[in-house]
C-alpha cells in the first residue's frame, strides 16, 4: 500500500516537493541583465569622466595629450584588477554558489564608484588625489572580474535545452545599456550645468548615484535560487577544494586560446568608445555633447546587435556566426582611416558599422567562453578567461589608439584593429568546435 501510494504521489508530482525551486526564465534574465548593466554603468560612468573631466581634476600638471594618457593610464588598471577579481570571486562561487557571489561583487564594485563620487581633486590634496582614485578605480576591476562570469552561468545554467545562446546573451545587454545611461546621464549634465560646476561637484553626481542602482541589484540577486547545474554539483559531490587549481592543470589550452577568442571584441569596443570619445573631443574638437550623442547612438546599435547574436547562433551555429564576424571586424578595420575624418557623417558611420559588429560577437562571447569548462570550474574558468582578454584587448586599447594616432597617423590605428581580428581568428579554429 505505501508503494503505491509513492507511485500515485510521484505521478502527481509530490515527490519533488522538496526539490529545490527552479528560477523563472524571467525573473533568471532579469537578475543577470540588471546585474551587468549596473556593473557596466559603473564601468563606463568613468570611461566618460577619464574623457571629461580626470585630466583637469587629477592630473592637472601635465599638458592636454599627456593628462589624457595618464587619465587612460588609471582607466586600464581595472582591466589588472579583473583577473585577480575573477580568481577570488570564482573561487567562492565554484564553491559557494553563483548566487552569494555576484551580490558581493555586485557590492564591491558599487562602494568602489560610490568612492570614486566622494574623492578629494589634486586641488585640494595633491597627489593623493590620483594614487586614491587609482585604488577606486582597482576595486572597480575586482568587483567586474567577479561579477560578469557568474551573470554569465547564472543565464545559461538556467537555460532549457537548445537556448543557451539566447539565454546567455541577456547578461550581454547590460554592456550596451550600461553604456547609454552612464553617457546619457553625462550629457543631461552638460545640457543643464555650466562647466565649472560640472569640474566643480556635478561630475561626482553618476557615481553617487550608482548607490540606489546597487539597492535595486541587490534586491533582484537576493530573491532568485541557486542554478540547477550548481545544484546537482552539490549532490553529486563535484565540487574541488581550489578550483583555480585544477583549472590550470587541466585546461590551460582553453583559458589560452579563450583569452584571444574574446581579444578582439575588447580592442574594437574600446577604439569604439573610449579612445574614439576623446578623439571626437581632442582632436576633432566636436562638442562634447555631439560627441556623446554619438556614444549614445552607438549604444542603440550595439544593444539592437546583440539579441540579433543570439538568434543566428541559435540558427547557424555560434562558431560559425563568431568566424563571419570576426572576419568583417578585419575587413571593417581598413575603413578606419576612411571614416574617423572631420565629418560628423563619416564618424556617425564608423560608430553605427562597429558597434553593430561588437554586438555580433559581443552577444556570444560569454556563452562561448563558459562552455569549454565543466561545472566545477566554469565560474573562475570563464571569469579568468574573459578578465585575461580584457588585459590583452582592452587594457591598453585607448592608450595604445592615441599614441599610434598620434605619432603614426590613423591607419595604424586600424591595423591595431585588423591584427586583433586575425589573432582572434586564428584562436577560433584552433579552439574547435566543441569547445566553443
């Protein structure tokens, strides 16, 4: 009789009452977008400030070219900090869980900006000013290096069958979205502030506000559960005592030629933005609100792209659709020159044509990133990953543009670009096609 009332309990669903609760795919692609695009606000709220504002507060001894290296120079130590972010903060999260670890990065790369609002200027403290927003700027890479790979699992870890594409391009929107309401806010500051109290306090006002983004993150991370892959980790006893570890004794290969499957989405967004911000500004002398109209244009395209990603993968094969891209990223690299000229059209153009390729490769790179790693290690191992290409990619990506623009004219610029996209070819057929 017992037997069969178990029957009659399982057919009717009652043996899994105490199963843990799934995650609604809403509530799922909800929690990993708000997280990176709060991260990502954060990220290019000081991408922006490095343009406008840095170079006259924090390094205000040095002529126009020369701050503006040094602002970009304090910009790509985070892109340091990452990595060593991506070690600590996938550590606990191949061992802990995805869900407590992206609250404590969400939470450190929020006090880290909040900071960042609240510093003293070279004006009033002298070289502290710069070492301290440095140290800021460091816990903001920490933060990000923990943040992205967990958003990452916690889409594609909870994706049915066949989805994982279009799932894990989700965690991918919050660069593009990130990245229009950290130069929207700039621009309504500009529209309606005076300069001088702009330099004066106006500037700290996007990073203080980060604080009630933090809140609302916070609240989204808390109230979703465990990923299901997690999960049977746990049951099945999987978990390794230092999962950094075993992923270099066991898939060094696949960090290796990961890092440069991502290099080149780094280095076009980064010429993109970034370097193409100050360009618009210090070169081109475009106002700066004009040249943030731009950014913003180029955020629509770039967030339109990447859903556009997900689908073709889903129907092509993400491999396949990650080649073509690269390959256009090659191509497009030889209409630098052609298009950065003193022409709001042309430059309209090349921000509209690169961010529309960086949402193609940009909306994959997370899935194909996760996937050559088994459960146990794939925090830290697509964390690491994604935070070396960014050194390689990013770091000194608008450095490196505006002293080769400088010193040898804008074609070199684009064979920066070009360079990249063929090293990244390079490493997508080498990787093969399952491990991406």
């Amino acid at each position: 009789m017992r037997n069969k009332m178990s029957d009659i309990s399982s057919a009717n669903g009652f043996a899994d009452a105490k199963a843990p609760a799934r995650n609604s795919a809403g509530k799922v692609l909800l929690a990993s977008l708000i997280g990176t695009t709060i991260e990502f606000f954060d990220f290019y709220v000081y991408a922006t400030a490095a343009v406008l504002v840095f170079p006259t507060l924090f390094f205000p001894n040095e002529d126009g070219m020369t701050a503006l290296l040094a602002s970009f120079a304090t910009f790509s130590i985070a892109f340091f900090a990452r990595p060593l972010g991506a070690v600590v903060f996938g550590h606990f999260g191949d061992r802990i869980g995805r869900k407590a670890t992206l609250v404590a990065a969400l939470l450190t790369m929020g006090v880290s900006t909040v900071v960042i609002g609240l510093l003293p200027t070279y004006a009033q403290i002298g070289v502290a000013a710069p070492l301290l927003l440095a140290l800021c700027r460091f816990g903001q890479g920490f933060g990000l290096g923990g943040e992205w790979g967990g958003a990452v699992l916690m889409a594609t870890e909870n994706a049915p069958e066949g989805k994982k594409n279009w799932y894990g391009m989700f965690p991918q929107l919050g660069a593009p979205v990130g990245l229009f309401l950290s130069s929207g806010l700039f621009w309504l500051l500009l529209q309606f502030m005076p300069k001088e109290q702009l330099l004066g306090w106006g500037w700290r006002i996007p990073f203080v506000a980060s604080i009630a983004l933090v809140v609302i993150g916070m609240w989204v991370r808390l109230s979703i559960t465990e990923t299901p892959a997690f999960q049977e980790a746990i049951e099945k006893d999987e978990r390794v005592a230092v999962p950094v570890f075993e992923l270099f004794a066991n898939h060094k290969l696949s960090i290796f030629l990961g890092t440069f499957v991502a290099m080149v989405t780094f280095v076009l967004f980064y010429i993109g933005t970034a370097y193409l911000l100050s360009y618009n500004v210090k070169v081109l002398e475009i106002p700066f609100t004009d040249a943030l109209v731009m950014q913003l244009w180029g955020a629509i395209i770039f967030g339109l792209a990447i859903p556009v990603a997900g689908l073709a993968a889903e129907r092509f094969g993400r491999r396949e659709v990650l080649i073509v891209t690269t390959i256009l990223i090659a191509a497009f690299s030889f209409l630098v020159p052609v298009l950065m000229v003193a022409n709001e059209g042309a430059i309209l153009l090349f921000v509209t044509l690169s961010m529309m390729l960086m949402g193609l490769t940009y909306g994959l790179i997370g899935t194909a990133l996760a996937a050559p790693f088994p459960t146990r290690v794939r925090y830290s191992g697509s964390s690491i990953t994604f935070n070396f290409a960014g050194i390689v990619g990013a770091s000194l990506a608008p450095y490196a543009a505006t002293w080769l623009q400088a010193n040898y004219g804008l074609a070199y610029v684009g064979y920066y670009m070009g360079a990249a996209a063929l090293i990244t070819l390079a490493c997508i057929f080498a990787i093969g096609r399952e491990k991406i």
